[in-house]
C-alpha cells in the first residue's frame, strides 16, 4: 500500500467518508483487499444502542434439615434435575423412629384409660351388683311377709313381743339393703369424677402433642425438594456426619433464575418492571424475560461528579427474570446480551 503518507483512523473523519478514503489509497488494490477492507470497517461500527451486555445469576437453593445425624443415604447428584417433592437425602433414624412408637403407645394408654374413666365399671362388674341386688329384693320380701305374719301372731298372743321385734329388725334390715344396692348400681352406671376425668383427659392431649413432636422429628430426617430445579451441588456423602443446620444439597430452581444488565441513565426513563426483554447468548437462541427490578440509585466508579458532562457515566442495575422452561437454558456467571424493546 504505497504512497499512504499517514494512517487514516475512524477518529479523523466521518464515518461515512472512512470508505471513500480507503478506496482512493487502495485504488490499485485488488477487489478483494477492498471487500476485506470493508468487512473490517464494518465490524468496527458500533452496537444499538438498545443491546446492553449482561450476565446470568442464580439464587441458590441450600437445602438442609433442623437434625443432626449421619447421612443414610443421599437420592441425587450433581446436574441432576429434579421434581417437586423428590427426595434428596436422608439421616439415620433409628433412634425417632423407636421414639415415635413410643409417642403412639403412649396415646393409645392416655385414650384408654380416659375411655374408662368416662364409661364406669365394666358390664361384668355391674352384672354382679345387679345379681347382689336381686338377692337382697327377694330377702326382703321375705322378711316383710314373715313381719307381717309375726304382728298376727303376736296379736293373737302367739309370740312374745320380743319376737315380734326382731322380725320388725329384719325386714327393715332387708329393705335398707336393697336400698344400698340400687345405689351401688346407680354409681356404678356413672363416669368418674369430673376433676380427674378433665385430669386423664389433659394427659391424652400431653401425650397427642409428643407423638407430633415425634412425627416431626422424623420427618426432618426425610428431606424432598421443595420446588422442581437442578441439583448443583452435594455437600456430603453418604455415612458422613451432617450438622444440625448445615446445607447437603445446593439447588437452583428455574424461577431463581435472572439475568442483571447495567443501562445508562439516558435509558432509564424508557424502562419499567413487567416490560418484556430479549436475552442471547452463545450457542442458544432468543430466550425472552421479563423486568422484575430497576434500581433505584446509580453505580459509578468514582470520582464522578454530577453535571451535564458526566451524567452518561451513571448507569442502573436491571434485573430481568426469563420463563421457567428457558431459565435452565442459561447458566450462573454466563455472559449475555440483552436487547431492550
């Protein structure tokens, strides 16, 4: 390329007398050094203004339990994506499962007891009294008819007046042992007292309340997913011990997906949350989102001071969820573009 006294920049003329330029210094080129020329200009040209680059972000699930214990057995690994409800891992529970039973056997003796306590005696035992009572009945009608014969007699002077006492004594006797009986029978049919009814019954709650306790604490040791995602992490493996508290399973559901993109402040009146984005990457195609956030302060790196000249250098966090089907196609850390309607 003979004969360029200088090298012509992009910021020395217009762009649009860039190409006549470059002609007229290789005008004795061949054509294709002046199509690759061209092509090289092109590339050079500057974004829309409506493509902002971005990256992806996941909020991280991290699942544990409120146990501490040995892991029994761990359901997922790495990549994998799971459903709602899926289990995840489990801890040994020999130990809340033998409390459990505990708990349930406990219940089914408060509720018997009190169950006995409201019904009275058993029927064997009111059958007794009942048999009690009819032998008293017949004993008494015996001892009256045998009173009423005596006063006969001793009115005819055939007894002695002490006899005639002592049948009087007996009936009487007789009648107010029939009188004892059918009270007994009456007390029997009754439920216990009420105070140590509403005591046993205060126990059945007791015991109801630690067999929930224990249902509980069995269920801790048992973990599923909570929502459907994709497993990108264990933290232990199986026969280790996990700590009360401590993470086993690190997961990113898909609506934890989002991407975040910075925009100047010039853009920033033209956007709003609910508006509609689309977001590419390398080797995927369109994937479309939705604006959730737009931040309400600027981020700049400092120093900048606030004036006409240096407000193009403000620029705002956006944040933009994509729809769940298309989130998992995105990836944390990976860089975006976002085109803004």
């Amino acid at each position: 390329m003979a004969g360029i006294s200088r090298i012509v920049t992009r910021d020395d003329v217009p762009r649009w007398r860039i190409t006549a330029i470059m002609v007229r210094v290789v005008g004795n080129a061949p054509l294709p050094v002046i199509v690759g020329i061209g092509l090289a200009l092109a590339g050079c040209a500057p974004k829309p203004d409506n493509v902002y680059q971005g990256y992806v972000e996941g909020e991280f699930v991290y699942v544990a339990t409120s146990q501490a214990g040995r892991l029994d057995r761990l359901a997922v690994k790495r990549g994998q994506d799971v459903a709602a409800g899926a289990p995840l891992f489990a801890l040994e529970a020999t130990y809340d499962a033998a409390a459990q039973q505990q708990a349930r056997d406990q219940l089914a003796a408060a509720e018997a007891q009190l169950h006995d306590i409201e019904t009275g005696k058993r029927p064997a035992e009111l059958d007794v009294t009942r048999a009690q009572l009819a032998q008293a009945i017949a004993a008494s009608d015996r001892a009256a008819t045998q009173w009423k014969r005596d006063e006969v007699q001793y009115a005819a002077g055939g007894i002695s007046r002490e006899q005639l006492e002592a049948s009087r004594a007996d009936a009487r006797t007789s009648a107010a042992r029939v009188s004892e009986l059918q009270s007994s029978l009456a007390v029997a049919r009754l439920p216990g007292r009420e105070a140590q009814r509403q005591a046993q019954a205060a126990q059945v709650a007791a015991a109801r309340a630690a067999l929930a306790q224990a249902d509980w604490t069995l269920d801790q040791k048992r973990v599923a997913a909570t929502r459907a995602g994709r497993v990108y992490d264990t933290m232990y493996r199986e026969g280790e011990w996990v700590p009360a508290g401590s993470p086993v399973v690190r997961m990113l559901p898909p609506q934890n997906v989002k991407v975040r993109f910075f925009i100047p402040e010039a853009v920033l009146g033209r956007l709003k949350t609910g508006q509609g984005v689309r977001i590419r990457c390398d080797g995927c195609a369109a994937i479309d989102a939705k604006i959730t956030y737009i931040a309400n302060d600027a981020e700049y790196t400092p120093p900048v001071i606030y004036s006409n000249d240096s407000r193009g250098k403000l620029v705002y966090l956006v944040e933009a969820y994509p729809g769940g089907a298309d989130a998992m196609k995105l990836h944390p850390g990976q860089p975006v573009q976002v085109t803004l309607p």
